[in-house]
C-alpha cells in the first residue's frame, strides 16, 4: 500500500488510508473487523482470530480482549466459603489458584457490604438486589452433540452503587463462576453461597429439572430465588423468545459497557455465540440471562401469581442473523 517505484512505503499516507478506511466502516462492525484484519496496526491487531459470523459487535470484543491480554492481574481466582466452615453464618472470599469464580481485582467490598440478608422466621431474604444481579446456566447431567461436559456458569453484574457513583464497577460483571463440581447438590450450595455474599437474587435457567431450585427452598433460600413476569415458578425457561429478549439486553451491554467485562474466557464464548444452538455456549448464557434479571423489567414475587405477560411484552423483539 502506498508504494513509490522504489517500493518505498509512504506510511503517513498508507496510515491516513487505513484510518479513513476504519471510519467508513464504523457502523458495519463485520466490515470493520476484516479492514482491521486486512490492515492491522498494533500487535495486538495482528494477531486477533476473526469470527465472521459473531452476533455482536466483535470490534469491541476484540479491543477488550487485546486490552486483557496486555494487562495482567486485572482478576484473581478464589472460592466464597461459610466462615469458619459454619453453614448459614457468614460468606467470605478465600483466595484460591484453583478456585471455581474469578472476580476483578479492583472490585472490593467492605464487609458490611456483603451479607447483606435479612432472616424471617426458617427463611432468608436478599436486601441488596438494588445493586446486584445475577443469573446461572446449571450444567446438565449428559455431554454436548460436539462431546464436551457442560459446565456450570455464573454471572454477578453490580447494578448500582449509590454510595460512590465514580464507581468504574458500575454496570460491570463482578463475578464468573465456570466449574463443574462432583455433583450437582455443590453447584447448587456455590450458587448460594455466591447469592448470599452478594445479598441478590438469582434468575436459574429451570431447562434442567427442580433440583436448584428444591435445594434453595430446602435450606430456606426460596425468596432468593427469582421470578419473572408471566411464570408461576422461579427461574427462566430457556424457549426462543426469552432466549431473544435476553440477547437484546446483551447486545446493549457490549455496545455501552464492553470495556467492563473483564473475565477473557466469556467474551472469546461471545465471540462464538449462536443463538440457535446455545447449549455449546454456557458462559455467553449465563451473561445473557444475568443482563435479564437486571434489566428494567419488573419480576414479579413468589406471591404474586397472577401475572399473564410474557417477558417479550415488556421490550421489543429483534432480530439476530
């Protein structure tokens, strides 16, 4: 590109091209990544994969992912465990290399920001669902058609902070959980464990069977358990317009807030992601149900019954290929 009869490059103009070019494309995100291919100027361009068929904007993706690579230490891993291994006492965070969540370094709560449920009777509440929400994507006993294990995942996004509103945290993943315990019965007591340190409910993708949720209402979490619009039971079935509602909410997430997911191993999953084939992607599911259950969208309680919407009457399909 540019080059005189010598075979000289004029990199100031050939660099004036390529930019020129980018800003063409930039509200064609696919166009975008293969002039970015084609033409890169960074190492870390260089040496991007590219995924044509990505559902999202891979651009972003792309930038946030070069952007983790370069910069190490932005996560640590470790395990929420009861306090001195006491059952329903108090949930702390132990550093752990093998641990099964990874949560970013920067994001630090002060102990009287965790916790925070309340005990009525034999049940526990969460009163801190006006800063978090999170979702969960239970693994299936069975392997997938390409004979991989499914895996247990988890998302935690902080909604708020109304103490610090400088808080870069805000509207960003604060937890991943991908694991796959021995047995389901520690996936689900993991789950609870993470519900109660944040004080949040948790949307579960019921596409499994009962046993989440009959473990929650056994050990007395029931009310953590979340409901939306129009189903008489917890959790989200995972049916095609749910399924469409919740990419809605993802798309928005990585267009506004991309730079705030910082855990690689999900935005390579969202990279890939299908919508008509979502049983391979447990990670990108379980962010899109967790951008679900903190949407706008107003879910309804363990008590209120008779609601008739569909999840889908509250925000408008659209279409995703």
């Amino acid at each position: 590109r540019c080059l005189d009869k010598y075979g000289y490059a004029d990199t100031e103009k050939a660099y004036q091209e390529i930019m020129a070019e980018r800003e063409a494309y930039k509200n064609d995100p696919e166009k975008l990544a293969e002039a970015i291919r084609k033409d890169p100027i960074t190492i870390e361009e260089a040496f991007r994969s590219t995924t044509r068929d990505c559902l999202f904007d891979m651009t972003k993706i792309h930038e946030q992912l070069d952007f983790l690579s370069w910069n190490e230490n932005i996560t640590e891993r470790g395990n929420f465990v009861w306090e001195n291994g006491v059952k329903d006492s108090k949930v702390v965070w132990e550093k752990n290399s093998n641990g099964r969540w990874l949560i970013p370094k920067g994001f630090i709560l002060k102990p009287e920001e965790t916790n925070m449920i309340e005990k009525r009777s034999n049940l526990f509440f969460p009163l801190n669902n006006w800063r978090f929400g999170s979702a969960c994507d239970p693994y299936r006993a069975n392997r997938t058609e390409d004979h991989r294990r499914s895996m247990g995942t988890s998302i935690v996004k902080q909604k708020n902070n109304l103490t610090n509103h400088e808080d870069f945290f805000i509207e960003a993943y604060v937890s991943q959980y991908y694991a796959r315990p021995n047995t389901a019965e520690m996936m689900y007591e993991d789950m609870l464990l993470q519900s109660v340190y944040f004080g949040c409910s948790i949307l579960i993708e019921n596409n499994v069977g009962n046993g989440p949720f009959d473990y929650f209402r056994r050990r007395g979490y029931g009310p953590f358990l979340m409901h939306l619009p129009g189903y008489k039971e917890p959790g989200v079935p995972s049916s095609v317009p749910n399924k469409q509602t919740a990419f809605y909410f993802m798309e928005s997430m990585i267009d506004r807030n991309s730079k705030k997911i910082l855990f690689p191993l999900l935005l390579e999953d969202l990279l890939e992601f299908q919508i008509d084939d979502t049983k391979k992607f447990d990670l990108s599911m379980a962010a899109l149900w967790t951008e679900l259950a903190c949407s706008n969208v107003k879910y309804a309680s363990a008590s209120n019954n008779s609601m008739t919407k569909k999840i889908t009457d509250y925000c408008p399909k659209r279409k995703t290929a």
